[in-house]
C-alpha cells in the first residue's frame, strides 16, 4: 500500500506549486495573496484564530473594549497568514462570512469598512502615520502634524467612515532600521497613540499588528493599553495546519489504519521504545498521516529553531517536495525520506550536507544513506543530534531488520568522518576531526595571506609592555610609533638594511629614542615564515573553535593549544635577536652606520646601560662642549642627544646628570646653575655671554672677551669695560617640513639677535611638476632670496632682521612651501 492509495494530494502539491510562505506583500503584486478563494481555502481555522475571530466579534459588537490586536510568533508561524485573512475578511465580507460559515465561526463584518493593509519594508516611510493618513485621504491634515499626531488629529481623519481597519506587517524590522532616535521616539509615540485610541470605547479603528516579539521598545509602549494577543509561537494545531495545506481529502481512512499497525507491530517486534505506549502511537500515526509523528515534531521544533530557517521556503515547501516524490512509492514518510539532496537543506547549512554527502559517497550503502538523512536533519537547529531511538524511528519500516541498523550506527563514527558521538547522539559536523580542520584551516589562510590574526598574535608576544612597539616597513603591519622624549623599544618582524633603517628614523625629531631590536639576519621577514604564522593561526583558529566544539574536542583543543603557545615562544625568540646600534646617521647623504649587538629582547635595556655607562657619557659630553665653544645647556645636552642617532641612547636623564657630577668633581668642567663650561672656557658672571647649543664661528678677542687659541698658546681673557654682542652662527637640524623648523628657531634664537643673514639648505626635494618647482622659486624670490644653488640652498640678505621678524618670514613660507615627502629642509642664521 502506498500514500496515493489512501490520500488524495492537493492540486498545488502534486504540480510543486507550494510556495512555502505567503506575505502581505503578495497583495501589491497581485500574487496569490490578492485573491480571496485562494486564502479561505488555505486557511486552516486553528485554536488562535477561531479565539481571535471571537475576540473581534465581541469588538465589533461593543462587548470587548480592545481594538489592537497584536499576533505574535517567531518565523514561518502564520502571522502573515492571519493578517492576509483578517484582510480578506474585511475588504470581502460575502466570500468571508461564507468562509466564517463553513467553519462554525460567528463574526459581524461591517459592510463599508475602509482598509489599509501596510507593509512597512517594501517602501519603508519615514513615520508610521503617513501611509495611515495617506490611505484615508487626509493627506492635508499631516501638514498640522510638529511632532506625532496625537489621538485629535487622528481622530479627525477617522471621521465621517464607518469603520477602519489597520493591518501592519514588519513593523519591528522597519523600526529597528529607523536611525534617528527623535524619529524612533516620535514613531513610538503615535503606536501608542494609535492602541489608545483602537481600545476606545465605541472606536470605530481596529489594527492588527504583526510581530515577532523581540522589539521591547514596541511590545512595551503597545503593552500599556493591553492589547489582545494571539500568540502563535506555541501553537499545538500546527501539525494540522500543515496536513490541511497539503491533504484535499482522505480516501480510505481503513487503510491509513492498517499502515498504522504495520509499524507498530514492526516496532514491538524490534523491542524499539516509542514515545507512547504502542496502542496510543498507533492512533498519532494515524493522525498525522502520511507524516512520522516524530518527523512532524523534529520539522516544528529542531527544523524551524535553525538561525538560518528563514532562508528556507518554510516546513511546508519541504513536505509537498518530498511527498510529491514519494505518494506513489512509500507508504509512510519517515524522517530517513528527507534525502539530503533536497535543496532547502542546503539553506540550513551548506556545510553539513555537503559533509554528510560526501560522507554517504565514501560508504556507498543505501541504508547507511538514510541513517545520515536521519542525523542531518537532527544537526540542524539549537539542539543538535540524532539518539539512537530517533535514527531507529526515522529508518525503521517494515522489511528493514533493527540488527541492520544497529550495526551500522555502532561503526557509523569510524566510518564516516564528519559523524561525531555527542552525549549518547550521533551529530554531523562541520569538520571531519577538530585538529585536522584546524590545521587545514590555518594553512590555508597563510597561503591566502590571511594573516591579520596570526600576526597581531606574534605582535603581542613581542611587545612586554607599553614601550614596546611592532615595526615593519611596510606601514599596514607596523604599529603607530610616536615621535616624543619617551624611549622606545621597536622590535622590527624582519632585519633592516641601510635603506629601511633610514626610513625609520628619518623625519623623527626625537629619532635617538628608538631601540631597534630585530631577528637574527638569517631568519628573514617573519611575515613570511609560513610555518611561525601558521602555528600562530592555529592558537587563533583554537580560540575560535573552543566554544562550539564538544567536551572531548575541547580537551584536545586546551592540550594542542598549550603546546603550540610554547612552540611560539620558541620559534618567535628563537628567531631574535640584535640590538641595532647606531655608529653614524648622515641623511644629507641619506647614510647611516650601524652594528648588531647580539642580546636578547628581555636584555636588551642591561645592554644600553653597559654600551652608554657614565663613562661613555662623560666622553660624550666633554666631545659636545667642544664642539660648541666650550658651554652648553644640560638640557641642550640631552636634547641633542635625543634627536641624533648614533649618541648615547638616554634612558634615563639622571645618568647624564651623575656624568656632569663626575666631570665636576673632576675638576674637567664648571657647572653654573644649568650650564656646564669645559673648565678652561669658563667665563663669569659678570661677563656677558650667549651661550648656544649649535655651532659659534670662532670669534676674535675684542669682540668676545675670550679666544681660543692654538693648542700651544694659552687663554688669554680680555678685560674690557665694554660689552660687544657676540657673533653668531646657528645651525638647525634637517626638519621634514617648515613648521617644525621655526619651532627649533623659535626655541633656538636669542631675543635680542641682530639678524645679518639666513640660509635655507633643501635636501632630497623632488619636484614630478616644473610649475610646481618655479612656484616654490617665485615664494622664495618675494622674501629677498638672493641666490639658489644647484642643491637648493637659498640665501636671504638685505636689511638687518630682529628674532620677530625672521620668525614672521619663516611663517610666510609655512603657509607657502609644502615639502615633498622624503624631503627635509634645515636653516643656518647669521648674527649677532
């Protein structure tokens, strides 16, 4: 006996005309929804509805105050059915009370209602209330709304019509989509203007509202005037539902009966327990023919629960497609009859059918195909797996032998490999074992260079503490590393040349702040190291998994991930390292000296204080203040030291102080408040002098009281009563652009200099446009530039300046000259 023996299908079933879900959008596009036959002879009278309709009656006749309905469900539950037949109702009152009468239900319906069904995601308005008044043709009256209508407003386009009906669909999407919070507040307002004054008494507006409950701003504000509610979510009439939409009519009900008992008995003989004593099932199976009891339930619960059901065409879609193949060949749909090449499932997971496919291919038996049919549709959903009762329940039919299937199950984990024993149930899973995915997985993504996880991974190992920064020439992988006083460890991913380490260091201020640590020369780039990235991706692809794996899986997660920490921190600091230590920065000749010092990362500040001891920084010292006339600043000191690579690293200022200490008690140098004077250059007090960090041209006696001889003659102080401004020539550093060059000026200058002449030194300027090259010529010829050199060196003379207004003209230029990338400028002044 076969299904077409004792049923006859619906037309729409046995042509696949089933479309799954109807929608109120269907009314707009004349679908199917638009013709009323067609809902009345869908619509199943189920508990919520027949209580709703009652509910409506007792509204409409005065007896029940509420006049907003909500009609509440999850996904693919029947809102939009409802809301089509509450439509239908109204707008077709002769074909509805014919429908009301063939089911026993009682319903006054108004004879001129006006109704406006809305669906709020086709064309979504900014406000709720526009398409409302729009449909009642009070348009005019919106211009009177400032910020919602409030229930006079409404109430006036209510007028003069004997009743209106509201439908609304996808209100909580709509709204969830509205940014503006004035807007979301304005909205809300007006449903709550619009429940008010539905629940009136003697209202002559009615509105039914879908939602799925998952909005607290709506169900809330609605929730206050205590609307009615038809709650679809826990609906016991939706194996009804989906029987009626498929079954036209019962030919021989005998014959259901018989089919009945032919699995029962099989079920006892097999000593299967079912859910129900054996007489009891009996009567489910007969009632939920041609479907399994079990696969109806499974469809209802795990089926519909999938996050990603509403891509599907819905249970109903699912069932007219395999009963259309199977009426005419199965007596009885079983959960094993849902084959896995149905393209719903797909929507489900791709990943699962795809794996119990390819799974079922590599067996080859039939029946093994329909035990992974079984546990496929057990895999969806939140609660995942197939126990061994539902697989026999699902696979189990008259003339399949128990000891078949058992057999196969026992073996089935060793046989499939995306099959995985969960808590006394079979699951299939995305991966076929949780490490060979993993590692799959994590190869995969470096040889497509998704990197990012692995090397912020490998970045964090190496950064110990907020001073230590990432680097690597390219800037998309390095981190951000700023330009102040504060020393900074940069741990470079691969060894720097000449060229890169110019990079890093030029257009620095604070350039002597930076501790370059990098690999040892031969472990090259480690963001090329396929296999450092992909242990690390492996740690990352652990983390991902951990959450969704089962408790075996996550013990062998933990063990793998802790070994692969330490294989990390092996490999990484294995790969480390050398301390770059700066011998020789010339960027005018774009130069740099350098050499490795072998330490590692955790050393590498013992280092710096052995290389730069207050030894070192005695010499360095002393070396500094003859170079600049015999006096500096302390501060002056530390600064120069901080912006030239290849001086003492500062690690801290103290030392330099405990050096001049030293110096001091050595008698080598006088210190006066903060300026330190080689002893044999000391000038009192009383003696004006201008003491400058950059370099002096080498003065004549009576024009600055003091000379420094020849190493064979001695120091000779002129007394003189009077006192002559000194000469002076400044020299700055290179800037890269010329705001940050009048910053150094400004700092630099005494107030009182008498300017003679300035000299502005350009290096490494390129120009990809002449006009570009002949407007930087013209801005220097309007600020008395005299002459420009071949390596562009521009000389202004003419009148004597003061501090204020070279600073004046440098600004000019700022605004004026910006310099390409690469370049840099720096100035010398000549003064007094």
């Amino acid at each position: 006996m076969k299904m077409s023996d004792v049923i006859k299908l619906r037309d729409e079933v046995l042509k696949g005309e089933v479309s799954g879900w109807i929608n109120l959008r269907g009314l707009f596009k004349h679908g199917r929804e638009a013709d009323p036959k067609y809902i009345f002879e869908i619509t199943y009278p189920s508990v919520e509805i027949k209580k709703l309709i009652n509910a409506l009656d007792q509204r409409i006749k005065g007896k029940r105050r509420q006049g907003f309905f909500e009609i509440i469900g999850g996904y693919g539950t029947g809102k939009s059915h409802i809301l089509l037949l509450l439509y239908h109702l109204f707008k077709n009152p002769e074909d509805g009370r014919k429908w009301l009468k063939r089911n026993g239900l009682t319903l006054t319906l108004p004879a001129n209602a006006k109704v406006l069904a809305i669906q709020l995601m086709d064309e979504p308005p900014k406000y709720l209330w526009e398409p409302i008044f729009r449909g009642l043709g009070c348009e005019e009256l919106l211009r009177k709304v400032e910020i919602y209508p409030g229930a006079s407003l409404l109430k006036q386009a209510l007028q003069n019509k004997d009743f209106v009906v509201v439908i609304i669909d996808e209100l909580e999407s709509w709204y969830k989509s509205i940014e503006s919070e004035s807007d979301k507040e304005a909205n809300l307002n007006f449903l709550q203007v619009l429940a008010e004054v539905a629940c009136e008494e003697k209202s002559n507006l009615l509105v039914f509202c879908a939602l799925y409950g998952e909005v607290s701003d709506i169900t809330t504000r609605i929730g206050r005037v205590g609307p009615y509610r038809a709650d679809l979510t826990l609906s016991k009439d939706r194996p009804k539902i989906v029987l009626f939409r498929l079954i036209e009519r019962v030919l021989d009900k005998g014959g259901i009966n018989k089919i009945a008992e032919s699995y029962i008995e099989h079920y006892r003989k097999s000593e299967l327990e079912v859910p129900e004593k054996y007489p009891i099932y009996k009567k489910r199976i007969a009632e939920y023919y041609p479907i399994h009891p079990e696969l109806m339930n499974l469809l209802l619960t795990k089926y519909s629960s999938s996050p990603y059901y509403q891509n599907t065409r819905g249970v109903l879609y699912l069932l007219s497609s395999v009963i259309r193949k199977k009426c005419e060949s199965t007596d009885l749909l079983l959960t094993s009859d849902i084959d896995m090449d149905e393209e719903d499932l797909l929507e489900l997971g791709v990943r699962l059918v795809e794996n119990a496919k390819k799974d079922a291919e590599l067996i080859g038996d039939p029946l093994v195909r329909r035990i992974l049919n079984v546990i496929l549709l057990h895999s969806f959903g939140e609660e995942k797996g197939a126990s061994r009762e539902d697989v026999m329940i699902g696979v189990l039919r008259p003339g399949i032998n128990v000891n078949d299937v058992d057999e196969i199950l026992i073996n089935l984990p060793n046989m499939a490999p995306h099959v995985w024993p969960r808590d006394g149930k079979y699951v299939i899973r995305h991966e076929a074992n949780i490490m060979t995915i993993i590692q799959n997985t994590a190869l995969e993504h470096v040889r497509r260079g998704k990197i990012d996880r692995a090397l912020t991974l490998i970045k964090e190992k190496l950064k110990r503490d907020r001073s230590h920064y990432v680097y690597h020439p390219n800037s998309e992988i390095s981190d951000y590393i700023p330009d102040d006083e504060r020393v900074k460890i940069v741990v470079s991913l691969k060894p720097l040349n000449e060229r890169e380490l110019m990079g890093l260091f030029r257009e620095r201020e604070y350039a002597n702040t930076l501790i370059v640590y990098t690999p040892k020369p031969e472990e090259g780039d480690l963001i090329k190291d396929e296999d450092l990235l992909t242990i690390a991706e492996r740690i990352c692809l652990c983390d991902e998994h951990e959450k969704e794996v089962s408790v075996e899986s996550k013990r062998i997660l933990t063990k793998q991930r802790s070994r692969d920490e330490k294989n990390l921190n092996d490999k990484i600091f294995g790969k480390y390292g050398n301390w770059v230590k700066i011998l020789k920065y010339e960027p005018m000749n774009n130069r740099i000296g350098y050499r490795l010092v072998p330490c590692t990362l955790r050393d590498v500040l013992n280092v710096i204080n052995k290389h730069y001891d207050v030894e070192t920084l005695k010499t360095e010292i002393l070396s500094y203040l003859k170079d600049w006339n015999g006096c500096a600043d302390v501060d002056e000191i530390i600064y120069s030291f901080k912006i030239t690579p290849g001086k003492p690293i500062i690690l801290n200022d103290k030392i330099v102080n405990e050096a001049v200490r030293s110096l001091e008690k050595e008698g080598r140098v006088i210190v006066a408040g903060k300026i330190i004077w080689l002893s044999e250059y000391y000038q009192p007090p009383s003696e004006k002098i201008i003491i400058e960090k950059l370099e002096r041209k080498v003065p004549k006696a009576v024009e600055l009281g003091i000379a420094k001889k020849e190493p064979s003659e001695t120091i000779t102080k002129i007394i003189s009563k009077e006192k002559v401004k000194q000469p002076l020539l400044i020299e700055t550093q290179e800037h890269p652009t010329m705001f940050s060059l009048s910053v150094e000026l400004e700092r630099k200058l005494p107030e009182d200099i008498n300017i003679s002449g300035v000299k502005l030194s350009f290096a490494d300027i390129e120009f990809d446009d002449v006009e570009k090259f002949i407007k930087l010529l013209k801005e220097l010829q309007k600020e008395n530039v005299t002459s420009v050199w071949a390596v562009l060196e521009a000389d202004i003379k003419g009148k004597i300046m003061d501090k204020k207004e070279l600073m004046s003209l440098i600004d000019r230029l700022t605004d004026k000259i910006a310099l390409p990338r690469g370049s840099s400028v720096k100035a010398t002044v000549e003064g007094e």
